[in-house]
C-alpha cells in the first residue's frame, strides 16, 4: 500500500515536471522558429507551430537595419569585464570572510547583508547622480561597468561556498611558510573551481541580460547593449516581428553556449555547495 503511494506520487511529480519543462519551452521554441518565418508569417503573427517557408530573411533585416554587430560586441565587453570582476572581487572577500580571522569580520558581513535588504529602486536615483553627474560616465563602458563591479550576493555566495573547504590544507600551507596570497591562488581557486564556475554563470548571464542601467545611462545607438537595442528595434509604422525574434534568438546562444560549456562545473558546483565540509 507504502510503495502504491509512493508510485503515486512519483507519477504526479514526474508529470507536473513535463509539464512545467514543456511551458517553460514553448517560449523557446516559438523565439527560434519565428526568426526563421518568411516576411509574409512574421507581418501576419500567424500562429504556426512548423514554419511553411524557411527564410533567413529576419536575420538580415536584423543585422542590415541595426547596429547589431556594435550591441554585441557591447554587450560581449561589459558582461566579461564584470564578470572576470566579479569572480575576482568576490572570491577575494570570499576567502577573507570564510577562512581569515579580523576584527569585526562578523560585523562587516552582516553590514554587507543589510545592504541587500535595500530595495534596488532605492539607491538607483543617488546611483544615477553619482554616476552621470558627478563622475561624468554618461554614454560609456565605465558608466554600464562601475556600478556593478561586484555584488554584495556574490560575496555571500563566495563565502558561504568557501566555509565548505577544508581548513586543514590552509594551516598546513601556512605551516610551510606560504604567502595568504599563496594559499588562496595555489590551494583555495583550485578547490573552489566548481563555484567559481557558478558565479561566473550568473554574473555572465545577469549582465548579459541586464536592460534597465545600460538604458538609463547610453544615449547613442552606437552605444546600446543588445538588449537594449531590441527593445528600440521597431519602425514608425510597424513592428517587425520576426527580426525581432531572430535579434532574440542571436541574444540568446552567448547564454546558451557558457552553461553547456560549463555544465559540469555547474551541478558540480551546487552538489558541493548544498554539502557542508
């Protein structure tokens, strides 16, 4: 009767899990083939599941009617920058929260984990000012990286994810006369890959995607991210539908391309970390 129930829910699980899978797909789905439908298709939206002709038409519009190739390469720039920034700040503070001993250490992470608690809408007009006014960064590379040259949350996953590794390797290290230097580039980032690899996923991906700060602070198209470029991408009288989805579906395989290259890190990463050492 145990095991009927267990079945049971296992059937009910793995159903609402394909369900779930094929929701979160159409989208998807729908975002690749229409970027393949003819102009006729893409004016019309008709709803087809399986395109009748196959064009490659909307990518040319996209990439002849925009400056698409500078958005990506904008978007390339400023989403590596922050993330080689990020992995590198926040592995640092990681460490030194985790495994160094200082006064106030405590005090200073939990002051760090208040500032998360503050709605981001809060700081963005003082932020703004900083920025624009005061450091005259409007309309540049420095004025979409400075802001966001490391987050309070990756230092928190940094350090959670560094209370995991062993200690005994860092006083064995220091026994032997090694630099703290020594020990966090020859024995922590070594351990520490599989997170590393995760927080670079996510810093990738968050700036990759980010729309609303490279909107507030770009004026000139030359300028623009690609997100930001394919929310202005529409013409006075229409809007064209299918070049915005194959513009989506190019936004869409830098993403695509890190998380199956780094697949292995990834679980690897969240199997470690779920797991106190």
């Amino acid at each position: 009767m145990q095991s009927k129930g267990k079945i049971a829910v296992l059937g009910v699980s793995i159903t609402m899990l394909v369900m779930w899978g094929i929701i979160t797909i159409i989208p998807l789905y729908w975002m690749i083939i229409g970027s393949f439908q003819d102009s006729y298709a893409d004016a019309s939206m008709k709803i087809s599941m399986w395109p009748e002709v196959w064009s490659f038409e909307p990518f040319s519009r996209f990439f002849d009617k925009t400056m698409a190739w500078r958005w990506l390469l904008n978007s390339l720039i400023v989403s590596s920058i922050l993330t080689v920034t990020n992995v590198f700040f926040a592995s640092l503070a990681g460490y030194a929260f985790a495994k160094l001993h200082f006064p106030g250490r405590n005090t200073i992470f939990w002051i760090l984990l208040m500032t998360m608690m503050i709605p981001t809408q809060v700081t963005l007009i003082p932020l703004y000012i900083l920025v624009i006014d005061v450091f005259n960064l409007k309309d540049s590379y420095m004025g979409l990286i400075l802001p966001s040259i490391v987050s309070v949350g990756n230092i928190f996953l940094m350090k959670q994810y560094m209370s995991t590794l062993p200690t005994s390797l860092i006083h064995a290290a220091r026994i032997d006369a090694c630099s703290e230097f020594g020990i966090f580039y020859k024995i922590i980032l070594p351990m520490a890959k599989p997170g590393l690899s995760v927080l670079a996923i996510f810093s990738f991906v968050f700036h990759w995607n980010d729309f609303f700060w490279p909107l507030l602070v770009t004026e000139s198209e030359a300028m623009r991210t690609i997100q930001v470029g394919l929310a202005g991408f529409k013409f006075a009288d229409t809007t064209d539908f299918g070049a915005i989805m194959a513009g989506a579906t190019v936004a869409s395989l830098p993403m695509i391309i890190l998380f199956f290259a780094l697949q292995r890190y990834f679980l690897q990463g969240i199997t470690i970390g779920a797991v106190k050492g």
